[in-house]
C-alpha cells in the first residue's frame, strides 16, 4: 500500500470504506508528518489535533454503521479565513490574533456534515492580500520544492501542506488568484468555481464581489469530489446562486473529444517567462492529442485587468475592513486617549503594512473627486474585461493559459515592489473580475519549481474544468510529483 | 413666537424624516426590532457586524417602501441598489451604514398641506429610501467610557426626504405632521417620536426676498416634537437673519436644538467634513420590483388621510377642520365612522362628542383612541339617548363621565342613577308653578320687561329637577305661565 | 502624479490609521506608485459602458420578515476587549 500521506483523497476514501486503515490511524499519520514538518514550511497558524482526532474517531463509529457522509473521516485544512466556531481565526493578522469564532462557516459547516477531519488552520497572507503569503503576521510559508521559494499567496499555507503531503486536500480563497497561483507554484490542483457557487457566509471578507471559496488538492478528481459538498445555494448570503450543484465526479471520466480551446493570443508575451510558455504549450499539445481543437481567442482589454482589479479589490476591502475597531472583538490598542486614538492606533497596530495600503489604496479611489475616475471607471473596465470573455466564449469551451508568468520566486524577492508583486496575478485575475470558474493544473517543472496550466470556463461549467483536467491528468503524470524532502 | 413670516426675507425649509419602519425582525438580518430589550441581546452577528457575515433583505421593508411611494404618488423604483456610507462611530458597527445612494427606492412624490391663508400648496418629495439604523451610545454612569448598545443596529429605516418647498415652520410642521399620519395609517411605522421611531431633520436658510440664490443652510436636528420642531425653526430663522444683518455669514453645520433653553447650537463637530465614500454594497444585489408586484400591492392602499378628510366633509356634512382632526389617525377615523354607524343622530353630533368630551378625556390620561374605555358602539348608544330625548346634552355630560369610569353602557347608568329627562308637561308645570311662587320678585320685574330673567327661572327650575327637565319644554311652559 | 503629505494624511485618517513617520514617508512612496499603476485606466474607453458592481446579473432575494436569531450575547461578548453590564464600551464620546 502506498503511504498513507501519498494517497489522494479519492485513494484514502477507498481505503477507509475498505477497511484497510482508520481514520484514526490515517488523521494521526498526517498529525506526525505536521509535527515533523511544520517547522520548515510554517504552512499552519493554529494545529487542532484533538479535536481532528475526536473527529476521526466519531467517523470511524459511523462507518460502522454506515451512517457516515461522503468525505467521512477524511482529513483536510481550512485556510484560516473561514471562521470555525471554538476554533481561533486569525486571518493571517495580528488584528484577529486570539479572535475565536462563535460561529461556522458555511463551507466549513458543509464540509464537517459531510465527515470531513479538520486538521487545522492554514497560514496565509494577511487579510488574503498578497500573492506569496509573505504578509502573514505568522511568519512566511516555504514552498516544499524548494524551501527558499514562496508557495504562493494568498492560500500558501494550505498549498505547501497538500504538496508536502501534509494533507490530501486543503480549502483555500480567491480574489485575484489566491487559490490558482499556489496551486501552480506548489505543482497542486487549485480550483476557484463560478461566482456564487459556493457560499461566503463565514468567509471573512477581502473584496466582496470577487472572492470565491475553493479547494487545492492533488488531483482533478479529489478537487471533484470537495467542490461538490461546498457548492450549492446559501439563504445566509445574498450573492449565493441558488443553481442545482452537479455530481462533479460523474463526468469528469468522459472523453473532451472536439472540445474547443481557447489559446490567448495576449498571453504568450513578452512577460512570459519563456519556460514556463512552453510547459504550457506542452500542456495543451496534450489536450489537443485527447481530441481538443484549438482556436484563438483575444482579450483586448487584458493589460488592464490588473489596475482595474487593483481599484475594485482595494476599494471593497478598505470598507470590509473597517469594522476592525477594536470595540466589539479583535486587537485593541492599550489605554487610549480617546475614541479617535481607540481606532486609530487599534488599526494602526493590528494591521500589517500591505493591508494598510491597500485600505488606503481603496479610500483614495473612492474618495471625494476621485470616484469617478477611478471607481466607477474601473467597474466600466469590468464589464468590458467580462465582454471580452463571454465573446470568446462564444467560440471556445475553455479558454487555456499559462497560471503564472514563472515558477515560485525567492521569498523576500518582490516585496519592496508593490507593482511588480502585482503583476503576478496578471493571468488570474480575469476570472474574478468576470466571476468565471477557472483551475490551474501541474503541467510540469522549470528549473525544478512547478508551473500550472490555467483553465478558465464560463459560468457554472465547472464539469467542463474538471473533466478537461481529469482527462489530462490521465495521460499526464506532473500532479503525482512531490518534492523530494516531503516524499 | 406667532410670527409666520420675516418680512424682507424668504425662509426655505427642507425637511428629512427618519421613520422606523415596524416590521418584526431587522433589514438585513433576523433579529428581533422590539423597542426596550436589555443592552445587546438583540443584536445578532450580521447587526454586530462580525467578520464573514452577510446581509439578506428583509422583504417587508420592500412592500411598506412600495406602499409608502405609492400613497405619495411617487415613482417605485424598478431597480434600486443599495450603497454603503463609510465612517466609523461606534454605534456603527461595521464602520459603514448599508444605505441607498443613487438609486433610491422611490422617487417624485408629493403631499399636500394647508399653508396659513388656507391655500392648498404642493410639497414635493424627492425621494425615499431604505436604510438600516445605527445603535445607541450611552454616555452617563459609565466614567470614562461610553457604552454602546446595539439593539437598534439594523432596524430598518425609511428616509424621506422632502423638496426645499417649504416656507415657514407652520408649514414645516404641517408637512411633517402629514407624514407621520401618512406612515401611521399605512401601518408602516408606529410613528412614535419619544421612543424615536420618527426623527425629523429640518434644514433651514434664508435669503433676501428676491435674491436667486438659496442661502447656506443649516441642519438642524434633535427635534423629537412637534412643538420643538417649530421652535426651533423659528428660532434659527431669527439667528441666520440677525446674523446676516450683522454682516456675518452662515455657516454650514449641524445645530443640535435644545428644548430647555429654547435656542439651536452649533453641534462639536462629530463629521469634520465627511467623505462619505458611497459605492454600491458588493454584499447585496439590485432589488428588482415588478409591474405585477406594485399593482399587488396597490390595491392594498388604505383610504389615505386625505381622501378621507374629503369623504367627511363631503358624507357627513362635517367641516374641514373637524373632518381633519378626525382623520389624523386611521384609528380615530374608524372609531368615529363606527359611532356613526351606530346612531341616527347627525355625524356632526357624533362628531362633537369624539372632538370634545372623548378626546379630552383620552388627553388628561394620555391616551390614544385605541385605549378609549368607552367603546365607539357604548358612545353611540349616549348620543342616541340624546337624539331620542331621554336625556338632555347636559346630562350626558354626566353620564359619560361615568361610563369612562366604567359604570356601565349608557341605559345602564341612566337607569342606576335615574337621570332620565323629564318630559312629562303637567311633572314640569308643578315645578315651574313652584319656581314663579317661590320668586315673585323677579317675576314682576320679568313681566316688567327684564326678558333677560327667562334665564333665572329656567335655572331655578333646572336646579329643582337636577338638570333633568327637558330645556326645551321648560322654555315654553315657563314663558306660557308668566306671559299670562 | 505623486502623492503628497497632505493628501495621504487626509486618506490615512479617514481610514483610521495611526501611521508612523517611516510608515508615512514609505506610504507616500509606495502610495504613488500605486496610483500611477492605476491611472492605465483612463486609457480606456469606456463612453456609454454600464458599470459593473456584481459578476452575475441577478436581482437581490428577499427573505421573510420573522424573527430567527436569539439571544447570545455572552457568547459573542467573550471576544469584546472591553464591556460593562452588557455595552461595549469606548472612551467617552462628547456630542
């Protein structure tokens, strides 16, 4: 039998109904391998091992009786954006250090009515704003493939723990790429559904209008098997689509025989790094031998998918955030002089220095005189970057791209640069300005670091993502990889 | 104060309602709006604004809105969206107030009132819209501190906001006056102002007679009565004029009105310029309204104050400002319709009786209509023993006073007390033949030519029967017996 | 076009950020840095574009008016920094 911390979800889910191990057992190995290797990656804030236990055992009892859900006993890691009750959510800050939740998530809730083993809470960049998970008030996560490199951001904790096989699958948030360029960088599946397909009711607000719960695991089909216990209609939150959520498992084996791929013509550019394009060339001549056809496709307004999302995000967040006061829950500055004081030096003190700009970013764009011209011009950018796709959509299934412009960077490389981190997010984050579903799959390595292809659907085809992925990985071996100290 | 115009000057007044709209649970989440709940413990986490929460809609808010527009005879919104308002203040958890901004749910209304000379004038609205409510600050008792308590944190809140048309604090008063009836009949909100569920923001200027420009006006605000709103306004009038004429400049700010020392004051300042920073709420889509959905809720219009008022004047011959005393509350109108329907007495009796000896009655115990001891069928029964002759107005006053005390139905307390009149001619002559022995004094000076004495001797025979002879009756025998 | 003191003061407090001067001087920088990124946009042309606030194109659900939270509030005032006889309190606000 392979390792137990080797298997896939889908793998250990047999295991378990077979009898082979327990869940005990199983949520025990992973809980020794955090213990061994936390320390280098720093993938976690908050370990629940008790209770991971507890759980586990409750579901070994239940599978007895067969009364157990779909993810029964199986272990996972929720970023720690997602408010567990009982269980501390820090966000990644200091503002929300000892902040413990009264109340469950909806994801989170879904996830535990279905069996599922919480490991524990997944380290990450503060407030999800950042893409190498460098603004954590917890210290930074190593990327497992080499531990000088970022995993990513702004989920890195919970894609470094899933490529150190630290757990089979992790859930994780997208704003800009948050899910997608980890999953790249750390050689995992990441996948980030349609806008309102899965509830963000508990999900601690960055940018309302573009952040999605999704899941980073190491193979399409385990990914399948997640997204469907957390998709689905949510009455707590007014932007959850209330659409019937399919069996993803179910076609995800069926041929993509004449399914149409999009290849942009703005992305293999000059910002490209020439590698990393031609993994992602390798990657489609792949889906092009299952039977795709590709055409191509343009997005004019591409270029301006990154200042406009840095408009809208900030703009959002810097009003999201404001209920950190101080008064209610969360950091409190000591003795102050007054109110003013009360809010000023708690936020001062509780936020981390990219938070604070981007909250400032965000009150600049929406300020007096400058609404206008930034704001409300950049949602008019939206609407023509979503134009954009639905035009190509008219032609194509998927649209198929490089994740990222490279493999990981060194940790500490970009964060002088505001801009140039950025651009990072420069594939990604059309997708949630458009609030399509997209994935970013292992499509090999470049100088020993992962890369990802980058699938993006129109709305609610997330079938078609899974199975184009599924397929491919049936012929492809990148997500089985795992780096050499983690094997 | 009963100065109505500045003469030299125009005074333009625009007003702004806050009415708490009285649905049970809040605008966007499910806890409880019951007014007088311990501190917090109707506050839930969507009105604490803890992190990952979200807003849902409170479909009530939507219908009483559509209602609201519609008894204006404003436009509803196909679509509206909601917008946050961004400051921080402790009452406001979230540091943003879910309010609606461009696109308001109801838009180009109007109302009518009755400005001094007893002209009709057209008072425009400009718009409604929701919004939720903040929470309370306590600043006593509590040392260094101020406590907050957020009970109130996302009641829901109709905005109503009214055209500068406004030109005196009569008319002020009158339009206000008129929205609170207004939201009281439709049921949308209790409109009670001491517990703050009706709050009116008046903004005032002035400016020469003539000049174009409108002048800098000031908000006042604190106002939580009637009788304070028009003083206030008057008083702030005076100031903006007496300082202009003193060649200073007014200035825009926020007055707090302060009902002891009868004068407005300039707030410290709690905005500092506020960059208010409206977007549309991400959390929240646009509401949609149909066609079908405002007819739907159309046909449940209620006969509104003013058709109403028409109807009475018009059905029962009763006059405009009696007609509109009685309209101003839906439960008084109905009370009074229901003892009409009850007696063959004119309305204008039932009228009389509902204005006078009722309402008094009801204001020396502060109560409203709805806690009336006497029912509207027990009151008719008093004005039909009235109409019918078995007692006199006079009696009645008595018998009414103890039927509020509970002594029964109207026959009851006639029968218990024996107050029936006497109509009995050769009852009422024996008393009149007594009264003429009893004063021969006046009697010659009577038939002398003093015709003022009839009023002594009806009085004299009133006392000896106990009020219980017919007026009438006595009248006659009386001039029969001495026109001799 | 660069932002200047004044100005990323004014954002700062009504932000509600105490910054100190290092973080000032590096905001100012960085601040401005960011603005030029952003200012790409008005290359576009968007005449006659509706803005878009939401990625799906649906109308806000409406749930009904009933009572459906209880009351918790010891349990949500475990994470209050500081509360007496059940407010939440502040330094004394003056109106």
């Amino acid at each position: 039998m392979t390792e137990l911390h080797s298997q896939t979800l889908t793998e250990l889910a047999i295991g378990l109904e077979s009898g082979d191990f327990t869940s005990v057992e199983l949520t025990q190995a992973l809980l020794d391998r955090v213990a061994e290797h936390n320390d280098k990656l720093n993938a976690f804030v908050t370990i629940t091992a008790d209770e991971a236990l507890a759980t586990a055992a409750h579901a070994d009892a239940a599978r007895e009786t067969g009364s157990g859900g779909v993810l029964n006993g199986l272990p996972i890691i929720h970023k720690d954006i997602f408010c567990t009750r009982g269980i501390r959510t820090t966000c990644g800050s200091k503002m929300l250090e000892n902040f413990v939740s009264p109340y469950d998530a909806t994801v989170v809730e879904k996830l535990s009515a279905a069996g599922a083993v919480v490991l524990g809470k997944s380290n990450m960049d503060e407030f999800a704003m950042g893409s190498s998970t460098e603004t954590s008030y917890f210290g930074p996560v190593r990327n497992p493939w080499n531990l000088d490199c970022t995993p990513g951001g702004s989920s890195g904790g919970s894609s470094a723990a899933v490529a150190a096989r630290i757990a089979p699958a992790a859930t994780g948030t997208d704003t800009g790429g948050s899910i997608r360029q980890p999953a790249s960088l750390t050689g995992t599946v990441g996948i980030k559904p349609t806008y309102g397909r899965v509830s963000r009711y508990g999900m601690i607000a960055f940018a309302s209008s573009l952040d999605q719960a999704g899941v980073i695991t190491r193979s399409a089909e385990d990914a399948a098997r997640l997204l469907g216990v957390m998709a689905g209609f949510d009455a707590r939150d007014s932007t959850s689509i209330d659409q019937p959520v399919p069996d993803y498992t179910l076609s995800i084996g069926d041929s993509i025989k004449g399914l149409r791929v999009g290849i942009v013509r703005e992305h293999f550019d000059a910002g490209l790094d020439q590698q990393t394009g031609a993994r992602v060339k390798e990657a489609i001549a792949v889906l092009e031998s299952l039977g795709a056809t590709t055409v191509e496709v343009s997005l004019p307004n591409l270029d301006l998918s990154v200042p406009t999302y840095y408009v809208v995000a900030p703009a959002e967040c810097s009003s999201n955030l404001s209920r950190f006061d101080g008064v209610r829950f969360g950091h409190r500055a000591e003795d102050p002089e007054d109110l003013l004081d009360l809010y000023c030096r708690s936020r001062g003190e509780g936020f981390g220095d990219e938070v604070k700009r981007r909250i400032m970013t965000g009150t600049y764009v929406l300020s007096a005189g400058y609404y206008d011209a930034y704001y409300l011009k950049a949602q008019q950018v939206r609407r023509l970057i979503a134009d954009d796709f639905k035009k190509a959509f008219a032609n194509v299934d998927v649209i198929a791209g490089p994740t990222t412009p490279s493999p990981a960077f060194k940790l500490g490389d970009k964060v002088d640069d505001p801009i140039t981190m950025y651009l990072n997010d420069i594939y990604t984050i059309g997708a949630n300005l458009a609030g399509l579903p997209a994935m970013s799959v292992p499509c090999g390595l470049v100088d020993d670091l992962p890369v990802g292809l980058h699938l993006v659907g129109a709305h609610f085809t997330e079938e078609i993502l899974l199975r184009c992925a599924h397929q491919y990985q049936q012929q492809t071996d990148f997500h089985t990889a795992c780096p050499e100290a983690f094997k | 104060m009963g100065i109505s115009s500045f003469s030299g000057w125009e005074v333009v007044i625009g007003l702004e309602v806050h009415a708490q709209l009285a649905t049970k649970a809040k605008i966007f989440s499910g806890a409880s709006t019951a007014y007088g709940a311990e501190p917090n413990t109707q506050a839930c986490l969507v009105d604490l604004g803890y992190p990952g929460v979200l807003p849902v809609l409170n479909e009530e808010v939507v219908r009483m809105a559509t209602l609201f527009g519609l008894a204006v005879n404003a436009t509803v919104a196909r679509r509206s969206v909601f917008a946050r308002k961004n400051y921080f203040y402790p009452d406001l958890p979230k540091g943003y107030q879910i309010s609606q901004y461009e696109l308001p749910i109801v838009e180009h209304g109007e109302l009518f009132i009755t400005d001094g000379d007893g002209n009709e004038r057209r008072i425009g609205i400009t718009r409604a819209h929701l919004e939720e409510d903040a929470g309370k600050s306590i600043h006593e008792g509590l040392g260094a501190s101020s406590g907050i308590d957020l009970n109130r944190a996302g009641t829901p809140l109709l905005e109503i906001v009214s055209e500068p048309d406004l030109r005196s604090a009569k008319e002020a008063v009158a339009y206000l006056r008129k929205i609170h009836t207004i939201v009281r009949y439709l049921g949308i909100s209790d409109g009670n102002m001491q517990e703050g569920s009706f709050r009116c923001d008046a903004n005032v200027s002035v400016r020469r007679l003539g000049q174009k420009e409108l002048g800098t006006r000031a908000e006042l605000k604190n106002l939580n009565s009637f009788r304070f709103i028009e003083k206030a306004i008057n008083f702030e009038i005076e100031r903006q004029i007496e300082l202009i004429k003193d060649g200073g400049e007014v200035v825009q700010e926020t007055r707090l009105y302060d009902s002891d020392k009868d004068e407005t004051r300039s707030m410290r300042s709690k905005e500092e310029a506020n960059d208010y920073r409206y977007f549309p709420d991400p959390d929240l889509l646009p509401v949609e309204i149909s066609e079908e959905y405002i007819e739907a809720i159309r046909v449940t219009l209620p006969e509104l104050p003013d058709a109403k008022q028409q109807r009475f004047v018009n059905d029962y011959d009763l006059k405009s400002d009696a007609a509109a005393i009685l309209t101003t509350s839906r439960a008084l109108a109905d009370y009074f319709e229901a003892v009409v329907g009850a007696t063959d007495a004119r309305a204008q009796v039932a009228a009389n009786w509902v204005l006078g000896e009722l309402s008094g009655a009801l204001n020396r115990e502060n109560k409203g209509i709805g806690d009336s001891r006497i029912a509207a069928t027990d009151l008719a029964g008093l004005v039909n023993r009235i109409h019918d002759h078995t007692i006199s107005g006079k009696i009645a006053k008595q018998v009414f006073e103890a039927m509020w005390e509970g002594e029964g139905t109207a026959d009851e307390v006639i029968e218990a007390k024996g107050l029936e009149q006497i109509t009995d001619s050769s009852a009422i002559e024996t008393i009149v033949d007594r009264v003429i022995a009893a004063n021969p004094g006046p009697v010659e000076e009577y038939k002398a030519g003093k015709d003022k004495l009839m009023g002594f001797f009806v009085g004299q025979v009133m006392k000896e029967t106990q009020g219980q002879a017919n007026p009438e009756q006595v009248n006659q025998i009386l001039k029969a017996k001495l026109n001799d | 076009m660069p932002l200047d003191k004044d100005q990323v003061h004014h954002i700062a407090m009504l932000a509600r950020l105490k910054l100190s001067d290092e973080e000032y001087a590096e905001s100012i920088e960085k601040l401005s840095k960011i603005v030029d990124f952003i200012d790409q946009l008005s290359q576009a042309q968007t005449d006659g574009v509706v803005p878009m606030a939401h990625p799906l194109d649906a109308a806000q659900r409406l749930r009904p008016d009933a009572i459906s939270e209880i009351d918790e509030r010891d349990a949500y005032q475990e994470n209050a920094p500081a509360v007496s006889g059940g407010l939440y309190l502040v330094p004394k606000v003056i109106e």
